[in-house]
C-alpha cells in the first residue's frame, strides 16, 4: 500500500515519539493521518489544537462497515487504518457535535430501537474516553468558544466558519476524518486558517439588497457561497444592517453550504475587519462581486418548490435553534395550534432545551401540537416523515435533503413555515 | 502535451478525465453505485470509478472527504484525482482516497482538459500527461464502458 510522501511536514520531538507509537497505536494512526495530510496541503508544521468539536455517534454512512464492533468502525472510518486499534484518549478536550439520535425523544421521531441502541454504546464508548455531550451543530451558542487565535477542530462547517469569522478563532474545515484524528492526537496541519497571513480577505463582495431579516441573511450567505470560488475568503461590505447571532447562524450554514468558504470578514462587525483595508491587510482584492435584490430573489427561486401547496411536515432549526428562536416560535403557537396531519420539529441543542423548559417555552409548542427535539436534525438522523410536502427554514436543510426524499420541499423564512404549519399549506410569496 | 503540479498523494495511473467544474457536495455527493448524486450538478448519474476526476475544489459540508472514503470502501473510488487548487477538504480527500493525486497546477485544467481525454498522472512528481485526447480514443486504454459525453460536460 502507498502511502502519502512527507517531505516537507517537520516534526517535534513530542511528534516523533507519537509517531512512532510511544503514547498507543491511536495516536499513532491518528497523527500518521495527520502527518499525510499535512503532506498533502504542502504544510511544513504542525499545531496543537485546543479542543473539537467532533460528529461522533452512530452515523448512518458508517454502515460503510460491516461491524458491529465500534473500534473497527473508528479505525476504518475516522483513524484511516486498515488495522483495528483501540481509541484510549483524546488530545483535547472534546465536544459532540449534532449526532444520529435524539437519545431522550427518538419514539417521537420514528427512530428505531436498534439504532437508538447502536447510537448509546457509540456514545458510551466515546464518553469513556472523555467525549463532552454537547450534541449541537451551533456548538458556539452552548459554551464552546475558541476565542481569537485560538486553534481548534470542528466537523461543523458553519459553526467554524461561525467561529473564525466572528472570534478570530483558528480552524480549517478539512473533514470529519481530519478533525477526529486531530483530536486524537491534539495535532492538525499548520495551514490555511492557522496562520495569520492567511486570513486575509481575498474577495470585495458589495452588498447592494435589502437584507432585514434571518432568510435574508439566508440568502445572502447562498449567494456569497456560490459567488466565491474554493480557498477564496469573501468580505462582505454595503448596505448591510449590523447582525444577530441568528442572523450570521443561518448566513455561515447557507455560506458553507453552497461553497467552501472558511473565513468571512463582515466591515464593522467580524474583529479582523474594522476597516476594508484592515479586512485586505492592504491589499486589493482579487475580484469584486455585486450582490442585489435579483440575486437573493433568484437564490429563493431556485431552492425549494415554488407556488403553494400542502405542508405535511416542517421542520425549523437548521442549525439548531437559539433560545430566542424558540421563544418566537412558542409565542406564535400561544394563541394557535398545528394542523391537523402536520408535524412539527423544532430542533435545538439539550442544554438549550432545558432553558426553553423552564421558560415555558416547550409546553407553548407541545400544546399547540408541536415538538421541541434535539441533538439531530431530519438530515443527519433520516428520522423524518415519509410524506409527500415538507418545508424548512433553512437553506442548508432544504438544498441537502432535496438528494434523500422525494417529497415536495417549500423553504423560507420562519413565518412562512409557522404559517404553513398552522394552514397545513404552503402560501410564502416573493422571498 | 504534459503540464506541472505539486505532487499531492503518491502512485501512477492512466484513465480517462471526467471533469467536475461545479465540484460535488459535502454530503450524498455520490449514490450507493458510485455515480454523482447531486440534484442539479451537470454531472448527475455519472461514474466516478476508475476515471481521472478534475475537481474545481470542494464544496459544503466537512463530509466532503467522507464522501470519498465511502466510495473506496466500496470500490468505487476514481482512479486519480486532481484538484487546480488545493483546499483543506481536498487534501483531506486524498489521504482517504488512497489515490495518485497533483494539485496548484500552472495552467488552468478547465481549458486543456476536455472529458474522456486519457492521461497518465504521476502522483510522486506532480506531472499529469494528455496520451490521446478524447477523440482518439483507444479501446485499450478504456477504462469503462461510457461513451465520451456528446455535449459540454460540465457547464
């Protein structure tokens, strides 16, 4: 078997020893990773991570192999080994991503026990060896805070566009397998978002459109994905109000879905751009691209079903709602109820669930016909309806659940969907 | 005609372009028989295995790389890979893909590269040669049984 050629990745001392398998044969394999991938990026260091956020659980794609033995299927799908090695530690302190399973309401979602099974002894054998559940993708909202220049890993591609964009925070979104490993060894590549020179904006992106809103920002985020090519770095500039939380939430989710970016500088809001010349570290940017009102309303035109219809299912919190997003949502349901033949899901983090609990924010929604559910989403757990309508206030959800059902999907903005839930029909017009 | 890259993941092979100017997703890239499952991607239906896949980048999720550890394990992986530029999802991609690899070439693919061109690419120099365009092709460097496709491959 080939293996990558090294020539370039310098080594410490520390490094060399785990490599040659001084601290087990995970670290080992898991640094033998990054020490390829390193190679393969041209990276001549490496860096210690802090921490990660990893997507760890009883996923469906790792099915791939045919095991029931949980270290085989880590050390095929996450290590890169072709030999079983026993997971002993972490190198960092780590944090569960969004999972497979909604561990406390997976009857309510339609997952089957021997999934929910398979999901717990995952989840049993990676808390053994120090995983921390936070299973959310907005890992940001729940206390994981890489601050600036801070190096980190996460397998959550807007919560680090999120994370860099926002705090300065420093992490590439290379890939499940790399980010694993790095946690593993508590080594990743010293490139691209490492490095300091690196971070600067590439591509001037004028913002000339009415962006009021979370499906605004939506949009834009779609937009500016699809409009800034692979390792390019957009700065967003113009007419643009200062954001919310949610606001970014939903912009990096579409961003990272439609394209590949993994820093953004917003002039006046992002700490690396408090000018655009600080944003280009004074240069000039390799490209400026106009964003319009055409732009977002071609965007809305071409994710999801146009025109209305019936609504069977709808799904909100893609990435997992804040406290407030679900605050809104139990305050419309106040004086209103769900359709019948309609369910709603509305996914969140546990650790935010409890707050909405407390704040009587759950019993508004369930009341009303509703759910508040966690941990997952209809994407990563397949635990949605088989109905023929479904709509969703999110791009991100939208665009990849068009590729696994062959339902009629409607997206927009919250009120849309809180709409369509409560009609049973989709109405939205314009975007 | 032979044209430069950094060398990214060793081995050498021969097969036929497939090129992806859109890329693929980082989620359900590829169906369970290797072909490109992205509603909407030009390329939708088409096989990856065996061919040599020009990738404009990557795109979406950080599964970008599981997309293509999947498709080894299930042998179906392309038979190369070259990327015009790397990012960190496509490095990622190589180590698991396991194959010849050369990205950050000095020309642009896009415009020598035409679909069902054969070419031998060298993943321990970086050196990606064309051997018979896609016109001139030669039953026994077929890789598969896919005729060359009769419009823009990837618009």
């Amino acid at each position: 078997m080939t293996t990558a050629s090294t020539p370039s990745v310098h080594l410490t001392d520390y490094e060399n020893r785990m490599l040659a398998g001084e601290f087990g044969r995970a670290k080992q394999k898991a640094l033998k990773f990054i020490v390829e991938y390193a190679g393969a990026l041209g990276a001549e260091h490496l860096v210690e991570v802090r921490k990660a956020q990893l997507f760890v659980g009883a996923h469906h794609y790792l099915r791939s192999i045919e095991s029931d033995d949980i270290d085989d299927v880590i050390s095929a799908m996450y290590l890169n080994s072709d030999d079983r090695v026993e997971l002993e530690g972490f190198g960092c302190f780590v944090q569960s991503d969004a999972g497979a399973v909604d561990a406390e309401r997976w009857r309510n979602l339609g997952i089957e026990p021997a999934q929910q099974m398979r999901n717990k002894l995952y989840k049993e054998r990676l808390r053994g060896v120090g995983l921390a559940e936070g299973n959310s993708c907005a890992s940001y909202l729940i206390g994981f805070v890489p601050l600036r220049g801070e190096h980190y890993v996460s397998t959550e591609s807007h919560a680090l566009l999120f994370m860099n964009a926002v705090w300065g925070a420093c992490a590439n979104a290379d890939s499940i397998e790399a980010s694993v490993c790095a946690a593993v060894c508590g080594r990743t590549a010293l490139w691209g978002m490492h490095v300091a020179e690196n971070r600067a904006g590439t591509y001037l992106i004028e913002v000339d459109a009415e962006v009021s809103s979370v499906r605004d920002w939506d949009l834009l985020g779609y937009v500016v994905g699809k409009s800034t090519p692979s390792g390019e770095i957009p700065v967003l500039s113009g007419r643009l109000p200062a954001p919310e939380v949610e606001d970014l939430k939903s912009c990096f989710a579409a961003m990272s879905t439609s394209g590949s970016a993994e820093m953004c500088h917003i002039i006046g809001i992002t700490p690396e751009a408090p000018t655009l010349a600080a944003a280009f570290t004074g240069g000039a940017p390799k490209a400026t691209i106009k964003i319009t009102d055409g732009d977002l309303q071609r965007a809305a035109e071409e994710i999801g079903a146009q025109g209305r219809g019936p609504v069977e299912y709808v799904s909100l919190g893609c990435p997992h709602y804040s406290l407030k997003q679900i605050q809104y949502v139990a305050e419309w349901f106040r004086t209103r109820r769900v359709a019948p033949g309609v369910r709603l899901d509305v996914w969140t983090a546990p650790a935010t669930l409890e707050n909405a609990r407390s704040s009587g924010f759950v019993d508004l929604i369930t009341a009303a016909g509703g759910q508040v559910v966690t941990s997952t989403c209809p994407l990563v757990s397949q635990a949605f309806p088989k109905v023929d309508s479904m709509a969703f206030d999110s791009i991100k959800q939208a665009k990849y659940m068009a590729s696994s059902t062959q339902a009629q999907i409607f997206a927009g903005s919250v009120d849309d969907c809180l709409v369509a839930a409560t009609a049973g029909s989709w109405k939205a017009i314009g975007r | 005609m032979r044209f430069e890259g950094r060398a990214v993941y060793p081995g050498v092979v021969e097969g036929r372009i497939l090129l992806a100017r859109h890329s693929v997703p980082g989620w359900n890239a590829f169906s369970e028989e290797g072909t490109i499952a992205e509603v909407g991607n030009p390329l939708y239906g088409r096989a990856v295995a065996g061919r040599i896949l020009v990738l404009n980048g990557s795109r979406g999720s950080t599964g970008w790389g599981t997309q293509f550890l999947k498709l080894r394990l299930h042998g179906q992986s392309p038979a190369a890979l070259l990327f015009p530029r790397t990012d960190s999802r496509s490095a990622a991609a190589c180590v698991v893909s396991r194959v010849p690899a050369v990205a950050d070439f000095d020309q642009d693919l896009f415009s020598i590269l035409n679909d069902g061109d054969m070419v031998r690419v060298d993943g321990n120099t970086g050196t990606v040669q064309i051997l018979a365009g896609a016109a001139q092709k030669d039953d026994e460097c077929d890789v598969d049984d896919e005729p060359p496709p009769s419009g823009p491959s990837d618009t």
